[in-house]
C-alpha cells in the first residue's frame, strides 16, 4: 500500500500541482515528474525551482532525487507546472517506473499521466494514457 506522501506525489502529478516539502533539513518546492521505486523504497525523481538545499541551487532549478520516507511536511499549491529541461542521459533515480508524466516516457510505466482536464460538469477528470503502440513499417513495393 502506497504510503500518505506518495499518494501526494501522485495527486501532484495528477493535477499538475506544485509541492512544498521538506526534505535534507530544507524546505524544497519541487514539481515531481516521475514516482516509483528502488530497492523496494518510494522514489520520486522531482524538478527544484526554489528553496534551500544543502548542495546549493541554480537559478534556473536543478533534477533532484528524493527518497519519499525523507520527506515530510508535503503541501500541494498552485502556481506554473515546472518540469526542468530535457535530460542530456537516462534517469537513474527510480528503478520501477510506476508513474511518469512524460507522454512519451521511455521508462515504460505503470502510467503516464496526462494534465487534468475538467470535465463537463465542472468537477476534475483524469486523462490517462496507455503505452504507445509501435506503428509497423510497411514492406516497400
């Protein structure tokens, strides 16, 4: 069963929704854009855009690697969705991909999760999408 933070995790990604945390002794705002595990722990690989961090932080933010059991004091709030630039290599940070909200994640997760769309009657729906089927290359003439 998912612990209380990773349920978190997953409704930020969901909804597209910011989170302020502590985790390391700093207070972090992080967007977190893939959750999963390793070595049988909860992982989330997030993106930094604020806050302190032991390691210091770039103005423009930096990928940073949490272990879910260290975080605490997880709030969601509004604000720009912030995903960082693309890698230059593959994520190492979680092993098992259980959720990514790449729609073209190589990762092959559980799920990619799309934005939340609303739906017609004003409540949130979630848009969900499988993997991605591979399109045959027809045999030439």
């Amino acid at each position: 069963m998912p612990s209380q933070t990773y349920r978190l995790f997953e409704r930020a990604m969901r909804t597209r929704k910011r989170i302020v945390c502590t985790y390391g002794g700093c207070a972090r705002e992080i967007c977190p854009i893939i959750l999963g595990h390793s070595q049988g722990d909860e992982k989330a690989l997030t993106y930094q855009f604020a806050g302190q961090s032991r390691s210091g932080l770039p103005p423009d933010g930096e990928w940073r690697c949490l272990w879910l059991a260290k975080v605490s004091n997880v709030q969601l709030n509004d604000g720009p969705w912030i995903a960082g630039d693309s890698h230059k290599q593959p994520q190492g940070c979680v092993e098992d991909v259980d959720i990514d909200v790449n729609p073209d994640s190589p990762y092959q997760p559980k799920r990619i999760l799309e934005a939340t769309l609303k739906d017609h009657s004003g409540g949130a729906r979630r848009r969900q999408q499988g993997p991605k089927r591979k399109k045959r290359k027809r045999p030439a003439a």
